[in-house]
C-alpha cells in the first residue's frame, strides 16, 4: 500500500480544511480501480453456499469484431481498450468469460459508481421493511440538520433522480471539488452539513455524487446502528449466494461512513447477480428480495425520473438499462433477452460501450 504525506507546498490549505484531502489527491492523482486498498473498509460476507452461474454447453460468443478497417479478435478488442473483466450470461449460463492485464475470476475490482444503483437497492429494501415510510418522505426526516434555505423541501425521491437542487462540483479534477472531499475526505458526514441549495428541487436533473451519499446518510440513520455494509450483507450478499467477501470503503477508520456514491470492491461474478436478481423483477429463486414494485419503478422512465436516469439507474430508451462506473464499469441488463453484460475497466478505452452492449445483444 502506499503511504501518503501531505505536500509542503498545500500546507495553508492543508490547515485551512483540516484534513490531508488535498495530498491524497495529489499524491494518488486520479481514481483507480485498486483504490479498495487505500481506504478504511467494513467487509459484506458471502453467504457459505454460493449461486454459480452454468456454462453455457455451447457458448455462443463474439469471436471477432471489425474496427475502422481492421477486424481483430474480441480478446484483443477488450484488453487494448482497458479491460480488466468481460462477461456475458443469457439465461443463467455463462455465454464468454474473460479476464486481461493479470486480472482474474478472484480478482477485486472497485465499482465507482454503479455502487449509487447498489444504493438504490437497499433504499428500496428498507421502505420493503417499513424503516423508511416512502420516497416522498423529506430528508431532513432523517438529516435533520440540513433543515433550512428550502432544503426541507428536497424528498428521498428527489435525491433518488439527482433532483435535489442542492450543490454539488462533481469535477473529478479539481482537488478542491466537492468530488475530491467526498472521495479522499476524512469525514463525509462534516461534509454533508456544508451542502447549500443551488436549484428549487425537482426542477432540473444535474448528476450528483452528494445526492447518493445523502441518500446513504438518510439509510444509516434509518438503520440505527446497523451498518450500511451490514444490511448490504444481509439484503444482497448473502441472499444472492455472492461467491466471495465484498467491501465498502469508508471515508475513516473509527465509526466511518460508507461512501455510498462509489466503492463497493467485489469481483465481476458477484456484481452479474445484481443484474439477475434486477432481470427478475427483484426475485431471487422464488425469494423476493426487493420488491417488484421498486425494480419496476427503478427501470421505468418517467414519474419524476428522466427518460435516461431513474433511481440511480441508467435507461437506455430500449427497455435495456445499466449500473456504471466512471472508468467503464457496467452491469448491463437486456430483460427482453434475459441477458447481463459485466464490463470492468481500468478506462473507457476508445469504445461506446453501450452501443456495444446494444450490439452484441442483437446477436442473441
């Protein structure tokens, strides 16, 4: 692991914030898929008997793709364009596997931000469970202390669709963003208090990490005193027979909380059965883990979403919708076809990958 002082250089901001936020982002520089080994983490145990995925018997994959002018081969498609994990399941059976640049099945890759649609799950697990009354309840139900300038106005439903009007510098390359806090910050919930209005809520989408760590806070104090992670492990990880130990990385070591906008560190199996228990409706071999309702809900443009984003969800307009992460992670879920793609990246490459994901879901 490397080990990180804070640069001269930044000292007056180092003791104007607090905090060696600002050296951790110049010393790391920018996000990597191995992140999971430089952040505090509370760990989601599998459950002792796991649900594999069969092997197709005849698998039909891509064998070949043309490039320009150039056809070449998919595995080399895949690993020149940053792929680190690559999986395709119709049916329940495994149709292509592959993994590239020294990754394999075990191999733990960080989510990014398909955590915010794990996220979304659990909201929904928790209305399922009468801990949250409904999506139209406020936040400062839960975040009383964001009671003012109009924020008592901003619902769970608002945040759930990044509507919530409040503030929030998602640059990724700003040491100074809001991004950069929330990421290699010490003390998220100190954060939070700081978040101020920008817009009248509900009016205008504007993507928003801080929407899905505030949905994470408003979880944790519906859970009180059990552990964001904890009810990860017991609604998802044990109940879909996850193949390995998951974890959730913390903002500190002592009494951290998850960041809920990114960070759940598992392996591309295991992140496939979050497509599957979606792809049925919130069924899990006749157990209903979240109910049906909400996947529905989730999935469905409309009704305060937008037509490409729903519930911390990507809509693709063609029935077909996603969980992603900003270095190309992807669950990618075909309910037409019954087909998941997972794409683990260390980038995006030089590839649409939803129009791939489109693309080879035609062939089937």
């Amino acid at each position: 692991m490397k080990k990180y002082t804070c640069l001269p250089a930044l000292a007056l901001v180092l003791l104007i914030t607090s905090s060696c936020k600002v050296g951790r982002f110049a010393y790391y520089n920018f996000a990597n898929i191995t992140d999971h080994k430089i952040f505090p983490a509370r760990t989601a145990e599998a459950d002792p008997v796991h649900f594999h995925f069969a092997e197709a018997p005849i698998p039909k994959a891509p064998k070949k793709l043309t490039v320009g002018n150039r056809e070449m081969t998919f595995e080399n498609f895949l690993e020149q364009n940053r792929t680190v994990a690559f999986i395709i399941i119709r049916n329940d059976s495994i149709q292509y596997e592959n993994y590239f640049k020294g990754y394999k099945q075990e191999s733990v890759v960080a989510s990014f931000s398909m955590a915010k649609s794990v996220t979304s799950i659990l909201i929904g697990c928790a209305i399922d469970d009468g801990l949250i009354k409904s999506v139209d309840e406020p936040m400062v139900n839960y975040i009383p202390e964001l009671d003012h300038d109009g924020m008592e106005k901003v619902t769970i439903a608002h945040l759930l669709n990044m509507k919530s009007g409040i503030k929030f510098n998602e640059s990724y390359v700003n040491p100074f963003g809001d991004a950069a806090t929330f990421y290699y910050g010490r003390n998220l919930r100190n954060a939070i208090k700081r978040r101020k209005p920008d817009n009248e809520p509900g009016k205008e989408y504007a993507y928003s990490s801080g929407d899905t760590q505030l949905l994470g806070l408003v979880l944790e104090r519906a859970l009180k005193g059990k552990t964001i992670t904890a009810y990860l492990e017991e609604k998802l990880w044990k109940p879909l027979g996850m193949e390995y130990d998951a974890t959730w990385s913390l903002d500190k070591e002592k009494d951290g909380l998850e960041k809920t906008f990114c960070c759940i560190n598992a392996r591309a199996r295991d992140f496939a059965k979050i497509g599957r228990l979606y792809l049925n409706k919130g069924n899990w071999n006749g157990r209903q883990v979240v109910s049906q309702q909400w996947v529905e809900e989730s999935t469905r443009p409309g009704a305060g979403g937008e037509g490409f984003y729903k519930y911390q969800w990507w809509l693709e307009g063609n029935g077909t919708y996603m969980a992603k992460g900003i270095l190309g992670q992807y669950i990618y879920v075909d309910p037409s076809k019954h087909l998941l793609i997972v794409r683990l990246g260390e980038g995006h490459g030089a590839v649409d990958w939803e129009n791939l994901f489109n693309s080879l879901a035609e062939k089937y």
